[in-house]
C-alpha cells in the first residue's frame, strides 16, 4: 500500500473527510482493507472483495462502522492480499 494521500486529513464539516490509499496488486485477487484506531479495535472495513490487477485506488469518508464521524486521532489502514499484509498511518484532524 502506499501512503495515504492526504495526511493529516482535515475534516472541517462533521461528515467532510476524504483520504485515499493507492493499492498495487500484482493480479486480481481478493483484498480486504481494515481501519484500526489506536487501541488497534478495528473501527471499519472498507473493502473486502476482489479487485482486479493494476493500481486501485480506494477512499475512506471519515465514517466509523457504526455511521458516526470518526473523532480526531491516528488511524492504522491495513491492507491483506493473499498471504501479504501491509499498513499504513492516518492523521485525522476535525475543526
């Protein structure tokens, strides 16, 4: 995965928070991407599908599982494809 773009995220309405995580994948195959937050409790997932080879772009909007916004702090997304896990760092701010 590379890194997500942008980070820090502002959110300046309560809903308004947009930041995308590029994934290349070799081939097609399923993935699945997990948000955790710092306690490491996975607060949403994503996507956990198949996607097709190349580069996918895919966005998280700044909502939990739950539908409320996500409070400010650091969020871990994960990524798994195959055998293989990758994670990044989320900086979310809220004004």
């Amino acid at each position: 995965m590379h890194p997500s773009a942008p980070s820090p995220c502002f959110a300046r309405r309560r809903y308004a928070a947009a930041v995308s995580f590029a994934i290349p994948l070799p081939s097609a195959g399923p993935v699945r991407l997990d948000l955790f937050d710092v306690s490491g409790r996975r607060v949403r997932t994503l996507h956990d599908g198949i996607l097709p080879a190349g580069d996918q772009v895919l966005s998280w909007d700044g909502i939990l599982q739950s539908g409320d916004a996500a409070p400010a702090g650091i969020y871990f997304p994960r990524t798994r494809w195959r055998n293989q896990s990758q994670s990044t760092q989320i900086v979310l701010l809220r004004r």
